[in-house]
C-alpha cells in the first residue's frame, strides 16, 4: 500500500449530510461518464435530489473533462459554486481542481504515484487510493484498467459517503442487463474500491449521504430528449437538420422515438421524414418547404446555425410559413464554446434575417418545459403561420435534471390554424392569401392541392397585394408588413404568461430572468432574503412580451435583468420593446460558459443595492 502525504489540516474538515458538492475530474475518452452518471443516479436512487452537469471540451479525446454533481435534499437544482469533494483523475488539471475545494473539503486521488507536499494544500483533507496499483495487481488489459480504475473510485466513495452499495449494484445490473461477463467484471471492480477503504481508511467522511425522500414522483431527464418527445406528441412528422453541438441529440432523440411511435403497425412504412442535411442552410429550406406543404416540420441547431439559416427564416417569415426552429444555444460568436452553455442568441433570434422582422420565441426553463415548449410551438406556428424559436441552451438541453413528469392530454387537438377547405372555397368564400379579414393579422391558407382551379397561390419572398399577386406598390407593401405587426401583437396572447414571484412584502426591487438561469435564481432569492433583502421577480416565458411586463417594471424603481451573456440581450429586447430608460434595468451578467450560480446572483444584486443605497 502506498502512502498518504501527511498534511495536517488546518481548517475543520467540511461536515455535511445530503447537501455538498462533488466533482471529478478525468480525461475525455477515458470511460468516465458512465461511471460519474451511476454515482449520480445511486444518490438519487436514495431518495435525495442532484442536479449533476457534465463539463465536456470540444474534441473527440486527451483533453480535461469534468463531472459536477450537486447533492441537495432541499431540492436546489442550480449549480451552487464551490467543491467540497473533488476526485481528481487528470495530472493536468490537478492545480486548478485543488483551488476549486472549499476549505475544510476532501481530495480523493490516485495516490500510486507518490506526489511531493507541495502539490497539496493544507486546509483540505487528503484521502488517497493507490487505484492504479489495484488495477494492476488484477487486470492485465491496459483498457481494462482504465474503465475499471473509474468503477473502482465508485465503489471507494460508496464507503465513504455510506451510499447504499445494494443501489449501485442494482444499477450496474440494469445498466448490464444479458451482459454478464461486463457486470460481473463491473461488480468486482465496484468491490475492490469498497474493500481498499473498508481496511485501509477512516470512513465515513464528514459528507455522506442519508436515504430520504425527496425526489417523490420527479423524473431525471435532459432538455433534448425532452423536447425531442415534444415534437413527436406535437405533431411532427418532418425533422431536416445537420450536426452541431449541442443540438445533435435532440434529432437523434427524435428519430429514436419516431422509430418506436411513427411506424405503421401494419404495413412497416415509416410515417415520418427525417433528413440529415448537406448544411443548416438545406435543412431550413426543407423545413420551411414542408411546412408550405401542409406538414408539421422543425430543424434543431446552434447559434452558428442559425446565422446561416437567416434568408430562409426570412422567407418564412415574409411568405408566412410554419417553421419550429428549437435552438440549443452555446458560447459564440463564430465557433466559440461548443462545449460551453450561455443564453447567446435572444437578439440573433428574435430579429433573425434582414429588413424588418420579429420573431416569437419560448424560453424554456426546464426539461418539463422543453416538452411543453416544443408541442406548443408547432400549434403557434400553424396558428401564426410563422416561424417560432423555440430557446433552450447546453444547460438544459445536454444535462440530466430532476424534473416534473411529462403530461399530455390525449384529447388534445392539434391548432393547425386557418386552414381554408375545399368546401369553403367552393362556396365561393373570398380567399386572400395574405388579407386579413378577422382584424388579427392572420390571414387563411389552403395546402396544395386541396381544390383544383380554387385556393391556388404562388409563394415567393416578392411583395405582394392581399390576393398574392406580384406588386411593388408601396400601399400593398406597407399593408403587408403593419399587418405581420399586427399579427407578431395577437401572439402576445397566445404565447406562454410570465411566471411572477411576490416577495412577503412591498418591495422596491425587481429582477427579470429567463429560461437555465430559473434554479440558481430561485435560490439566490433565499440567500437574498436570508440577509433582509427583498425583490420580486418575475420569469419570462415568451416574446413578445405581454403587458404584464411593462407593468412589472413600471411598478419597482429598479429591476435587474439577470442573464447568461456579455451584452445584456434580453435586457435591450425590453429597452427597445418598451423604450424604456436603461437605468431601470441594470443587468446581471454572467457569460464564463459555466452555468450561472446562485452565490453569483445574490452577490451581484446585494453589491449594487449596497452601492446605491439600502432600500430594503
């Protein structure tokens, strides 16, 4: 057995029950993951809630990957910031993962190779696992010892933070069900890590973790399979979309679940089309194409997607066409951060394309609502006959959360809008393509094909008068765009409300935020309030903005606008919306490509209230 450096600790060490913070950190392509995943899921498995995100770098292997995982029995689902147990696997970030532990918290480490006392710190306590030597003495396969080295820290963190070992061992036999050379293989490997801590060291930690009930009927679920669901129960049935992280396993999800519901029993036909485009440029011209045809469609994507698909948002937009578009933003511009979450496109989505243009969007602040979300924005888009975005990011879209269950409502009816029948037209029914008759700005359609000599228009990105007859007259122009105004104004009611959160008593602060940044914000509110300041808030689901927005921040003297980029975008779609004074709107930024915390929030709202004054 290899020996431990003695540091003698100065700071008491980090004492916990259900509520810590834990973060590994391995090399990409070491077989990692679905190691850290059966650590978060045994957890959960007890009853107590995490909220785990998988820290990735942009290549296939060799480079730092981490795995933070969040333990909270009350439910906080927000990244909290700090590490009290860092599992520390990767020699090249071992100096930066050791600055990261809270004073008084745990290192474990592979302890092999002896380290000299300048590689540790005094004020954390050390607990090493020669994990490598163990490998050794018992696999001879070099890739075995690898996988099998991050099973075996498993199995060395189930004794110290007393996690039940039957729960793990029942996942190992879910997650190798009919392979039973590899659990076997899995199980020993579990069993070394528990045995060496069992004989070797003092156990439990000051952390640990106590079977509760906390998590109750919730389900652990990522925002693209979440959304990729929505669309099948909404209605889809056309998907074109080319690979870009962090959107690829939302289409890959789709095609999964088509394959499973969108077959036909009968004869084996495959009731849905699913292109893998040549670019993003191709995949949103056939959306918008099926969409003209009478389909429900949509395209998944980044934010360097969406800059390539602008002239055909465009056209959709101005030949008004349904088209679901569900961007999972990243760090940009350019490539920028693939791997890295932020709230990046608002401006890019809400304006997309030239000339004048806005764009309705769902902002999402869960999985649960990447489901509702992404149904919901078929139904508007038919309604509205023009694309909707639907705004998620890397947090949500690419990370497991604790989440409410789906629900649908089988006796839903799809709204495919104002759609004109043959009957209809050949009553004799006036049909202008784009006239508005019921003082909505939302004109009939008809799909091709639905009545041979009646209904026929031609589509093009041209102007045109009400009838679609070709016309650059200025009075037909001005007629059609007031009237796309006047239509982007009825989603107003259509779209999804604000979510308002009323402090115990009057207040004159409020704070404005949307979408991943929901759970941190959630909690920096009680860590606010903990320390006698008060603020509404108000969480925003949709744009256009209903009026209940201006009103909330006609009612307070200031509003913070807390988001996840550099330039404040969701704070100068409120300026620009509402022509409001900017120095009622100060904003909360964040944009490291981490999630935001909400250690974060509640410093940066208390700095600038102190700075201008108490006001409690």
């Amino acid at each position: 057995m290899v020996s431990v450096p003695v540091v003698a600790p100065v700071v008491a060490p980090l004492s916990a029950c259900n509520d810590f913070v834990i973060k590994f950190a391995n090399v990409n392509g070491s077989g990692s993951a679905s190691a850290n995943e059966l650590f978060a899921k045994s957890i959960l498995r007890m009853g107590v809630p995490v909220s785990p995100r998988n820290i990735f770098p942009s290549n296939i292997q060799g480079l730092p990957t981490w795995y933070e995982v969040r333990v909270n029995e009350q439910g906080w689902l927000g990244r909290r910031g700090g590490v009290d147990l860092m599992v520390a696997m990767n020699p090249q970030t071992w100096d930066a993962d050791l600055k990261e532990i809270e004073p008084g918290g745990y290192l474990l480490y592979d302890s092999t190779k002896p380290l000299p006392r300048s590689k540790f710190r005094d004020d954390i306590q050390l607990l090493g696992v020669p994990l490598t030597d163990i490998c050794a003495q018992n696999y001879t396969v070099a890739r075995e010892r690898q996988l099998f080295k991050n099973i075996m820290y498993i199995g060395a963190l189930s004794v110290l933070l007393e996690i039940e070992p039957g729960v793990i061992e029942t996942l190992l036999g879910e997650q190798y069900r009919g392979k039973e050379k590899l659990l076997d293989a899995n199980r020993k490997a579990f069993h070394l890590g528990r045995d060496h801590v069992l004989q070797h060291m003092a156990h439990p930690l000051g952390l640990r973790v106590q079977r509760a009930d906390n998590v109750g009927e919730k389900i652990f679920l990522d925002g693209n399979t979440a959304a990729a669901l929505g669309c099948v129960y909404g209605g889809a049935t056309v998907c074109a979309w080319y690979p870009i992280t962090p959107s690829s396993s939302l289409a890959e999800a789709f095609q999964k679940y088509c394959m499973k519901y969108r077959v036909d029993p009968a004869s084996g036909a495959n009731r849905f089309a699913i292109v893998q485009a040549e670019d993003e440029i191709a995949s949103i011209g056939m959306v918008v194409g099926a969409g003209w045809n009478g389909a429900r469609a949509f395209t998944t994507t980044s934010g360097p997607g969406i800059s390539l698909m602008n002239e055909f948002i465009g056209l959709a937009y101005f030949a008004e066409i349904p088209v679901t578009i569900i961007d999972v933003q990243r760090g940009g511009p350019s490539t920028g951060m693939p791997t890295r979450t932020q709230q990046s496109d608002v401006l890019a989505c809400a304006y997309a394309s030239h000339g004048d243009t806005k764009h309705v969007l769902l902002l999402p602040q869960d999985p649960t609502e990447c489901f509702e979300f992404s149904a919901a924005a078929l139904d508007l888009a038919d309604r509205l006959q023009t694309p909707v975005f639907v705004l998620t990011d890397l947090d949500i879209g690419m990370n497991q959360r604790l989440c409410e269950p789906l629900q649908w409502d089988d006796a839903r009816v799809y709204d495919r809008g104002k759609v004109m029948t043959a009957e209809e037209l050949e009553a004799g029914r006036d049909f202008g393509r784009y006239k508005d008759v019921d003082g909505d700005g939302i004109p009939y359609r008809t799909y091709p094909g639905t009545h041979p000599s009646k209904g026929a228009y031609f589509t093009r990105g041209t102007s045109r008068d009400p009838y679609a007859r070709y016309s650059e007259r200025g009075p037909d122009y001005v007629y059609n765009m007031q009237r796309l105004l006047h239509k982007f104004d009825t989603a107003r009611s259509l779209v999804p409300a604000p979510v308002l959160r009323a402090a115990a008593r009057p207040t004159r602060h409020g704070a404005i935020f949307y979408g991943s940044t929901s759970p941190a914000m959630a909690e920096a509110m009680t860590l606010l309030e903990r320390d006698g300041l008060l603020l509404d808030t108000l969480r925003l689901r949709a744009f256009p903005f209903p009026d209940s927005v201006r009103e909330f921040i006609a009612a307070h003297d200031v509003v913070y606008v807390v988001e996840q980029n550099r330039d404040g975008q969701l704070r100068s779609l409120l300026i620009n919306e509402f022509d409001l004074d900017p120095a009622r709107v100060p904003a909360v930024l964040h944009y490291d490509g981490t999630p935001i915390t909400a250690r974060f929030i509640a410093g940066a709202i208390a700095e600038r209230v102190g700075a201008a004054g108490s006001g409690r």
